[in-house]
C-alpha cells in the first residue's frame, strides 16, 4: 500500500441546491471551483435516492432505486481524476422516518431536498483513477 501525504488548502463550504441531482452537483462544484484532488462530505435530505452495491462475484454494481425522503446521515467521499476529469466517488447512510438507515456507494439519480456540503482540496498530483484486474473497479494506483 502506498500512501501519499498531502496538504489541505482552504475548504469550500455550502449549500447545495434543491432538486439537484447529488452527485451531478458535487462533481460540478468541484470542476467550477478547480478541484481535482479532495475530500467531500455533506449532511441533509434527498427526495429520492439511487444506490449501488459492488457485487464482487459478478464484477459489476447492482443498483437500487429509494423512491421516497430520506436523510443524508453522512455522505463522504474523495475526488480525483478518472479518464481526465474530476470524479467523485462518494458513498451515502441515508435515513427513513423510522431511523433505518441503508447506504451504498452515490449513483446519479439521487435527487436533492436540502444538502450541506464541505469539499476540501488537496495538494499534490492528484490520483489517477485506473483498471484493476483484481477487482475489476477503477482504483487509485497501488
Ligand atoms: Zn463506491
């Protein structure tokens, strides 16, 4: 495993906008704002959600539809560069009104209520996302 030490710059704070699609509007934020290697987290509702699980065997994610509100209990992520653009990769708890939670990895099609976000830029060069034969998913570089 190969780490790689980084700095924090100035965090990028703020609202993020109703009826948006989620993870659309995270990767647009952090293209307007020039950020290409980060942190993302962000706490709020959505209106709908769409999330995957990586099914291990198959290769491939499964993805599952939640057609109704929900609470963003913790939303994290990281951003780096896929196919060269910023992507985020972020996974979602998301909450029901009786406190369940389910999450899984972010997927477009999950539909903002209210959302507050914190992106935190790195230094350096940022990671490259690349195919891994082993899992057969797009990774950083070992
Ligand atoms: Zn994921």
């Amino acid at each position: 495993m190969a780490m790689q030490a980084v700095e924090t710059g100035k965090a990028f704070t703020g609202r993020l906008a109703h009826g948006a699609d989620l993870l659309a509007e995270l990767t647009r934020l952090c293209t307007e704002h020039g950020i290409r290697f980060g942190r993302v987290e962000a706490i709020g509702a959505v209106q709908r959600a769409r999330i995957g699980f990586y099914d291990q065997a198959a290769r491939e994610y499964v993805f599952q539809a939640i057609e109704r509100p929900l609470e963003i209990v913790s939303l994290l992520g990281n951003i780096s560069i896929k196919d060269g653009a910023p992507m985020v990769h972020a996974h979602i708890a998301l909450a029901d009104r009786e406190g369940r939670v389910l999450g899984g990895h972010l997927a477009e099609g999950t539909i903002l209520f209210a959302g507050e976000a914190v992106l935190q830029p790195f230094s350096g060069p940022p990671p490259v996302r690349a195919f891994d034969e082993p899992t057969g998913l797009s990774l950083w570089p070992a």
